[in-house]
C-alpha cells in the first residue's frame, strides 16, 4: 500500500482525522500519520493520526477533568444526547453505510440492514437507560441501607476494524448513559465511519467526555490501560491482545470486559428442516465476508442427512454475489484487508495439509474490475476433525469446516471441545431436542432455527476464552457503574461497647 498521501475528492468524509481530544481536532504528538484503504481497489480514501502514549495521556487527563460535571449531569441531558446521536446516525444512514463499506468491504446493503440499525439501536435502548440506575434501599428496624449506583470514571474503551460502527455505540452509549467519560480507540484498519461520527456529533459532545484516539495498538494500549486515573477497560478484539491488556489493567487493579473472538458450532440434526439450515450455515459465514465474531464456522451435521445438507449448502454459497461491495446487489465483498486475505489464505493452504478435502472455494476470486481486491471464495472443508486446526482457529473468513456426527451427547462434547465459548446455532424441529442440546452447549449465545437472530436487548458475550461480562444489554449497565453502599443508624446515642 502507497503512503498516506491526501488526494480527496469525496464529500462524504475528510482527507484526515485528527485525534478528539477534549471537544478539540488534534494532530498526534508523533507527527505520523496512517492510512485508511478501500479493500476492494486498494486505494487510499484517508488518513487518521499515529497516536502514542503523550496522546493516550492527553485524552485520559481530559476524560478525567470532565468527569466529575459528567457524573453529576441530569439523566435528561444524557438521554438528549443519546438520542440525538441515534437520529443523526438515522437521517445519514446511507452515508455512515457507505463509510462502513468503502473502508471496511462489507456489502453496502448489508451495512445498511445489519450495522447501522444495531449501532443505532444501542443508542436508542441506552438513552432510556440513563433514568434508570436507580440503587436500592433496604429498611430496618435500626438501620436505613442505601445501595446507590455510581459511574466509574475514565473508561478506556478498545475496539475492532469488523464491524466498527455497533463496536462503537456498544461501547459509547451505555458507558456515557451510567455517567462515565470516555477514552476510545478505534482500530487503524478500520475506521472511518467512527471518525465521521465523531466529527458530526462533536458539537453535542461536552469537551473531554468522549475522546477519540486512532493509532497502533502496541503504540498506545500501556500507557491508556495503566494510566492511574483510568478506571476500566472494554475491549473486543483478539484473544492475544486482551491478554497483554489484562496484563496492563493489574496494574491498577481495574476492572475489565473482554469481547474475543470465537470459532461457534452450528449443528445440523438429521430433524431439521434442511433448507433453512442450509441458507443460515451459508449466511453464517458470508456475512461480513465470515469476519464476524460470532460466526457459525464449525458446522456439525448428522451423518444421516450428511450428503442432502451439503448439496444445499453449496447450491446456497454458489449463488452468493461476490462484487463491488458498493454495489446495492453485492452480497460479498473483500476481506478488510490484506493482513486478513494472507491469514485467511494459509488456513486454505493448511485445510488439505491436514487431512480435509476442500469441497467448494479454497482460493481468492477474482472479480472483473477490482484486481487489487482481498476477494476470497466462499469455502467448504469436508472430512473435518474437530482437532484439526481448521477447525479450532479462527479463520475469519468465508470458511466452513464440516464435521459429521451420530449423536447428541458426541456432538455436544465435540462442539465444546474447544476454547472458545461465543455463539452457536442449533437446527433440529424437536423442542425437548432444542432445550437438552442448548442447556449443554458451554457458549454465550445460540440460535435456534435461525442463525444470527438477534433479539434486541439479549446479552452477548462469551464463554471460556471468549471474553467475560457482557453487551448489548442492559446488564452492561452493570460494568459501567460500581455499587456504595451507605448505611444510616437509625438508633440514638452509643452502643455502649465500653460502658457509657
Ligand atoms: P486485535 O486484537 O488485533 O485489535 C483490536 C483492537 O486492539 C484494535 O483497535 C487494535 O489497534 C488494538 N490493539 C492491538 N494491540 C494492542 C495493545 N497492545 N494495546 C492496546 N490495544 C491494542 O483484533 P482485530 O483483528 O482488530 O479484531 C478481530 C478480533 O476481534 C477477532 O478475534 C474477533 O473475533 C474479535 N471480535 C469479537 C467480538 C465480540 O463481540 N466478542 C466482536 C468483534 C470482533
């Protein structure tokens, strides 16, 4: 990739962002910059800011000098700004789709009917929030217990480049709800649309609550997590950079969530109704070229209906129209990047080397006009062993690995023989069938009959070496505030434990 040189034309997002730092634009103390690319041309679209640990300082002293007026700020102003981040978001749906797209490869229509609507939504649903962190009083006879519930602080909050806009409002809407201020940092790969809504909703923000600053995680993340006056952490990333983080948040001894990375079982009983099963194996990886946490990339079939289901499978993927991400007809564009595509190309490379046989895909594809594109086939691996790398890593991509299975009890012990723990689906029409298997599935989250079929307001998180706490529910609310408990006797005079 060529060096960040600005040659914009675009009207829809500035040739640089700066750092956000208290209400400010701010260029890095580093004087370097990075760029952002367009996956499917390769061309460069803009530049953000090189941050370091002098910038991680400046955002933290201003998140924290904003603090204690953002803590006493009425639930009302909150609830304003929330919402009017949700209706700005709105009223530019299809720019903010389109920043998602260009920057990221995702298919514009996918962005505009999965993204954008969970981001907003996150705004909507903790708006409501902010009247609602009411303690609790407990009564006695002698003493009057009041638990309040009280933001934390700072909270540095780290995201990733897959699907930045909900990583966003998942993380800024119910940390500013409970009252907190805000050091966040989007990924380096992936972040225009974030950039551009911190630009349109500036002036709404009071200077220093929400700081945004861009750079190299290695760059920033010790001297952000280990600042004394930052007082937690959320990430969602990797499993390798939450462990150096959990490192730097022992430190201080703060709180922390982690958001990971996931490789979930789907599993095909031989009762299921194939069609269905099909589309949601197939859509499970195609969405967002696969790049998706909670992607369903382990699929279990029952050995029965083995060759039916894989017939459907791929009749599904082969429909799949890779293309100009764009494009409103694109179901599939590139990967997010060129790091992705090579990481994604040694897994086709080890899949064979391992003792799989490659059914569908398996190589990049070429779409006529975009030859600097991170295309990748939709991919199937037959013949699969659950120890298999394959199909323990996470692959990120538009990659599945079939395994067969016999029963219930081996292919509940084989879906959870793994370290991960995120989501799962489960296609079978016996409910007693349904409640056994998903009671025994160690993972945060599973989709029966539907695959990614979120319900608004339900928790996500994971399991085992998937993360710990959760989002996207109220619950969250939980991590973003500490309980005080304050107890008031009730009783006249002294106990007299030394005599009166
Ligand atoms: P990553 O861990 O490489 O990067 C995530 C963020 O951490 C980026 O902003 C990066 O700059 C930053 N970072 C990297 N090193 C750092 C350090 N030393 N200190 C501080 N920050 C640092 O992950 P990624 O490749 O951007 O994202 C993909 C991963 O995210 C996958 O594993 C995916 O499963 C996971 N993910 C999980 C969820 C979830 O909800 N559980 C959602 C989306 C993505």
């Amino acid at each position: 990739m060529g060096k960040a040189e600005p040659t914009h034309t675009s009207t829809l997002y500035q040739a640089e962002y700066g750092h956000f730092i208290n209400g400010k634009w701010e260029g890095s103390a580093s004087g370097e910059k990075i760029g952002l690319y367009n996956p499917a041309t390769g061309a460069l679209l803009s530049s953000i800011q090189s941050g370091n640990a002098a910038d991680a300082v400046r955002a933290v002293e201003a998140a924290s000098a904003a603090f204690p007026s953002w803590k006493q700020s009425r639930p009302q102003q909150r609830q304003e700004i929330l919402f009017e981040m949700a209706r700005r978001m709105r009223a530019r749906i299809q720019d903010y789709a389109m920043l998602e797209s260009l920057n990221n490869g995702k298919p514009l229509m996918e962005a505009m009917h999965f993204d954008l609507p969970m981001a907003i939504e996150q705004f909507e649903m903790f708006a409501g929030s902010a009247f609602h962190l009411h303690g609790e009083s407990i009564s006695t006879p002698t003493a009057l217990g009041i638990v309040h519930r009280e933001p934390l602080g700072v909270c540095a909050q780290i995201i990733p480049w897959n699907v930045p806009l909900i990583m966003m409002a998942a993380k800024i809407a119910p940390a500013l709800a409970a009252g907190n201020t805000i050091v966040l940092k989007p990924s380096e790969i992936v972040c225009l649309g974030v950039m551009e809504f911190f630009k349109q909703m500036a002036d709404i923000i009071p200077p220093g609550v929400v700081n945004v600053i861009t750079g190299y995680g290695p760059n920033i993340g010790e001297a952000l997590v280990t600042h004394p006056k930052v007082r937690k952490v959320a990430f969602t990333g990797s499993r390798p950079t939450a462990q150096k983080l959990i490192q730097y948040a022992s430190v201080n001894v703060i709180p922390q969530t982690m958001e990971l990375g996931g490789k979930s079982a789907n599993i095909v009983c031989e009762d299921a109704d194939l069609d269905a099963a099909a589309e949601g194996a197939a859509m499970s990886v195609v969405l967002n070229k696969g790049e998706v946490c909670l992607a369903g990339s382990r699929v279990f079939v029952h050995e029965k209906i083995k060759d039916a289901f894989l017939e459907k499978f791929q009749a599904n993927l082969r429909k799949v129209k890779l293309g100009d991400p764009t494009d409103p007809t694109t179901q599939m564009g590139p990967q997010a990047s060129k790091m992705q595509l090579d990481k994604i190309s040694s897994y086709l490379e080890l899949g064979p080397k391992e003792g799989a046989t490659l059914l569908m895909g398996g190589k990049a594809a070429k779409v006529s006009g975009f030859d600097k594109g991170y295309f990748i086939e939709p991919t199937i691996f037959t013949d699969v062993k659950n120890n298999m790398r394959i199909a323990q890593e996470e692959i990120f991509g538009p990659v599945s690995t079939v395994i067969t299975w016999k029963d219930d009890e081996e292919v509940v012990r084989m879906a959870n023989d793994t370290t991960y723990g995120l989501g799962g689906g489960l296609w079978t029409q016996n409910l007693r069938r349904a409640h056994k298997i998903t009671q025994a599935i160690e993972t945060g989250t599973i989709w029966v009959n539907r695959y990614y079929n979120f319900v608004p307001g339900m928790p996500v998180g994971g399991y085992k070496q998937s993360g710990f706490g959760r989002e996207f529910a109220q619950e969250v609310l939980h991590h973003y505030t500490l309980t005080k408990s304050v107890i008031i006797n009730l009783e006249e005079g002294s106990i007299g434990v030394f005599g009166r």
